[in-house]
C-alpha cells in the first residue's frame, strides 16, 4: 500500500511538472462566452491560491459585454497616458 501511494505522488509530481511547463502567457482570445457557470467555478478556484498572510489583495472585474469593455479599455489607456499605471 505504501509503495502505490508513494508512485502516485510521483505520478502527481510530474503531471504538475508537466503544467508548469506547458503554461504560457495567451494573446489571442475567443469571442464565445463561457458556458453558464462556468466563470464562477474559476473564480472560486482561484480564491484558493495561496497569498501572503491569506491578504488575497486581488480584485476581479467581469467585463460582460461591449460597453464595459469599452469603458475598460478606455481607463487602461488613460492610466498609461498618466504615467501612474503600473504596466
């Protein structure tokens, strides 16, 4: 029984491996919204991930249609303009 659970741990170990590996940075996006639920069940995986003294200072904002994205890229823009944003 040892032994299995000690080659699953192996096992474990290279599939993260594997991941770290594989992952990049994405610049091209769909256009077809995600299947309903779908962002919440992200979102509330990625409340997991570790930060320090559990201070999550992360903050989401689901950009849901043309105008706000719009808006969104607007500041974005304006902020670079200003010198203030951290890009």
């Amino acid at each position: 029984m040892r032994s299995q659970h000690r080659g699953s741990r192996r096992s474990s170990g290279r599939i993260f491996e594997t991941l770290l590996k594989w992952r990049r940075d994405v610049r091209r996006f769909k256009t077809e919204p995600l299947p309903a639920g779908m962002l919440e069940r992200l979102l509330g995986l990625a409340d997991l991930a570790p930060s320090v003294g559990n201070s999550q200072p992360w903050r989401i904002v689901i950009v849901d249609g043309p105008e706000k994205r719009a808006r969104v890229i607007s500041s974005f823009e304006a902020e670079k303009r200003s010198g203030r944003a951290a890009v």
